[in-house]
C-alpha cells in the first residue's frame, strides 16, 4: 500500500501507515506538489528538510526508505506510482480547512477513477472539526463553550503504537532531499533555528519530555514569562506531526496530580485552543485572507512601509516588541505572550493590516500553521470569532514589565540594551542620560526612539475602532 505522508511526519500514532502495515508490504512517499511548495514559508522550508531527513532515517532503521516525489499534480505522481509499483490502494491522514478538503475529494476522486483505492484517516487533531457542534447544530464561534463540549472527549482515542514491524515494497528511484534546496543557501541565516531545534519524531519526544519533567508544574501562570522556559515548544514538531496531538495529551494526562492539575489544564487549553482554530477554518471561507466578521472589511488600515518595515525588523524602539521580533528571526519561534504584544502593536498602535503581520509570520514561524496564524491574528486584530475586545491596546511598556521583570528576556535579544538596569529597560528613553551612557546606549544611533508615542498609538486605534462601530 502506497502512505502519503505530508503534515505527518512520524510512525507512532499514524493510522494511514499502521492501516497499511496491516494489510501487507508499504510504500513510503513523501509528494512535493505544486500547491504545497507554493504554500511553505523560508522557516518551514527549512524545517521540512530536517524532518524528512530525520523520518527517512527511522524509515531506514527498519530497513526501508522514505521516496520523495516532485510534481505539478499530487493525484499525477501517485498514479504514476502505482503504475510501476503495481500497488492499487492508497492511504493518507486527512487534511482539514476548506482547501484541505476540497484537495482530498479531488484526489480520492481522480485516484478511483485510476482504478486504485482510496483511504483517508485521521491524525492531525483530536477530533474531526466538522464533527464538533453546538446544541443547535452549528460550529462554535467562541472558544469556552467549545472548551467544554470537547473537553468530556478529549481522551476518547488513546495513541495508536508505531507498527511493530514495517515490510517495504520495493521503491524505484527517487529525488535527492538536495535538490529541493530547501534550506537557505546565500546568506545562511538558520544558524539560530539549527542551534535551537531537533526537527524529527525523536526530538519532539525528547520535548515533551522535557516540558513534563520540568515545567508543567507552575505552567498556568509561569508560561506567560518569556524570560523563563516555562513553554512546551513543542507547536513546530505539532505542526509538521512529528507528534500527534493525542499523543501530547496522552502524556499530559499520565502526569497528573492532586498539585498540577490546574497547570495541566492549562496547557490542555492550549493543545485545544488549535482544534478550536480549526474548527473556524473549515466553517469559514478563507481565514487566512477575509475577515470572519466582514465587519472589519471597511476598517481603515495605513498604509506605512517604513513603520511595517522597522516592526519585522525589531526596531519598534519598543523593547519588548523588538525583543519578540528578533527571537523570531533568530530562532524561527516566538513565545505566545509576546506573539500577542507584537500583533497588538502592529494592529492597533501602527493600525496596519493584520493580514500582512501573518503573512510575516508564516514566512519567518518553524511553527506555522493554516489555522492557529490565521485565527490568533485576527482574535488579536478584534475580526476574528472570539477576539479580543477592541479596547484591548496591550501597553508595551507596562507588559514588558509584568512579564519580563528583570529584563531578561529582552537583554537576550536586543544587546543594545543589555547594560542598563531592570527599571529602565523597558523604557530606555527615560532613562537619565547618565545611566544611558554608562550602558552605551545612544537613542537615535544604536537603538531607536519609539517610532510612535503609546497615548498617541492607542488615541488613534480607539478613534479608528470607534468609527468601525458607528458605521456598523
């Protein structure tokens, strides 16, 4: 049997593949088509290649091999396949959102009209996000309630064990994972991303892990501290499925206890918090593009290059907002606390588009993802289901200070500003010039002044909000 593998890339809890190995020798494939090479930011690209690498490793302790595949046309490649294979039935995990599915039905349709069969399982989440629904019968748009209709079920399907043993069909000749020139060649920048992450199925056990072992308890209030390594880090091996969601929260339950369940289902919020996302994807029609409420359609953006240019950049003259932003460019990550600060600020101090930090951040994120990008921008920008009221103007300063309180995080990522003291970091314009001095640190030549006065940033969002309103 022929396993496609795509955002899946693993052998435990995969039921495509323990499909196939039960019913005789399988054929790894791994199909770089048209829409999907299209689709990757630099980060992923960069990601993928590890993970294919690490994948077709595992592949070979167990005596077969992962075939890579380039092609205009998915459907094409596999029909392809299976003409000089002579295998005739297909597996693959499903894939969700509006342009997933529709994906699926045309290549199950184009394959069985081939003459092969066709199976979709499951894999990528919890549970089938069209399968969730309200008393009424229709989906959720706000996040508790879909919290607690799913919560009841979350361990209904326990993790499937990787196939005891896998027997290969035998493979013709395949691509080079070379010479897709997935990784940056001229400059190198994934220098930060190589030293910060273990792409592959054994990495992200070695992650959750660690997570368990050494952070879950004190979660619930510690992983809003980007100076502390308080997180799972576990979103880019999630996202690629090098570990399953079951999986993840098959481990998290095990360790429960009478003095971590409160961190515990915390965290869980958060592993449900991507199936609520992909609950609005597949009900709405482009998550990533259009506003959920078209109210929003008529708000008035700016237009402001040089502004959008210095906030990719990390020279906000806002600590906090550069500090997130360098970690991101750094080592392709970003901690969720200061995701929200860095969005906020570029929605509503800068009042530009939501849909362009997105696209941002799917470019630079080892972690993006179709639904989570898309639905945490626009909860942010206030036109997504469940958003943030549209009063919420996060004050950079002041959470800099709450969630960073010796500076830690920022002398991390902006050395401009390493040498002063706790008191003044995250504000280092009011900082005497003395104390300026003696930390090397001149405003306006090796760190910036802010690029917008925050009264004058949130004066603006409040009045452009209110305008949206009246209109509405």
């Amino acid at each position: 049997m022929i396993v496609v593998f795509e955002r899946d890339l693993r052998l435990v809890d995969h039921e495509a593949l323990a499909a196939a190995a039960g019913c005789g020798p399988v054929f790894p494939v791994f199909i770089l088509d048209a829409p999907l090479a299209a689709s990757l930011g630099s980060a992923q690209k960069w990601w993928l290649h590890h993970s294919l690498s690490a994948l077709n490793a595992d592949l070979a302790d167990q005596g077969g091999r992962l075939l890579l595949v380039s092609a205009d046309d998915r459907a094409d490649a596999i029909i392809d396949l299976a003409e000089r294979t002579g295998l005739s039935h297909v597996a693959w995990t499903r894939r969700h959102g509006v342009r997933g599915r529709d994906d699926d039905a045309r290549l199950s349709g184009k394959l069985e009209a081939a003459g092969l069969t066709a199976s979709l399982h499951a894999g990528q989440l919890l549970h089938r996000p069209d399968g969730v629904r309200t008393g009424a019968g229709g989906f959720f748009k706000v996040y508790t309630p879909f919290w607690r209709a799913i919560i009841e079920r979350i361990a209904d399907a326990p993790p499937l064990p990787a196939p005891v043993s896998l027997r290969f069909a035998a493979a013709p000749d395949g691509e080079s994972l070379e010479s897709w020139a997935l990784l940056p060649r001229t400059p190198d920048w994934a220098g930060g991303l190589a030293a910060e992450w273990t792409p592959g199925e054994a990495g992200a056990h070695e992650r959750l892990s660690a997570f368990l072992d050494r952070a879950l308890m004190g979660y619930g209030e510690d992983r809003n501290r980007p100076d502390l390594p308080s997180t799972s880090r576990l979103s880019p091996h999630i996202a690629f499925g090098e570990i399953s969601p079951r999986q993840v929260v098959a481990a998290a339950m095990k360790r429960r206890t009478s003095r971590n369940g409160a961190d515990l289902d915390v965290f869980l919020k958060e592993i449900v918090w991507r199936e609520f996302a992909y609950h609005l994807l597949v009900n709405a029609d482009d998550l990533a593009n259009a506003n959920f409420n078209r109210s929003f359609d008529a708000f008035p953006w700016a237009e402001d290059e040089a502004r959008f240019k210095a906030w990719t950049r990390g020279l906000t003259g806002y600590p906090i907002v550069d500090a997130g932003m360098r970690e991101l460019w750094t080592t392709g990550w970003m901690h969720n606390r200061v995701r929200m600060i860095v969005a906020s600020f570029l929605c509503k101090h800068l009042l530009i588009d939501w849909r362009r930090g997105e696209r941002w951040f799917w470019d630079t994120l080892v972690d993006a993802d179709p639904a989570s990008n898309a639905a945490s921008w626009q909860w942010v920008a206030g036109s997504g289901a469940d958003a943030a009221p549209y009063f919420r103007i996060f004050n950079p300063v002041l959470q800099g200070e709450k969630f960073d309180p010796e500076g830690t995080y920022v002398r991390r990522h902006v050395p401009e500003l390493a040498g002063l003291p706790a008191q003044f970091i995250h504000k280092p314009w009011a900082a005497p010039s003395q104390i300026r001095q003696q930390a090397g640190l001149r405003l306006g030549a090796n760190y910036p002044h802010p690029i917008i006065d925050h009264a004058e940033g949130r004066a603006r969002a409040l009045s452009a909000y209110q305008t949206l309103r009246e209109a509405s």
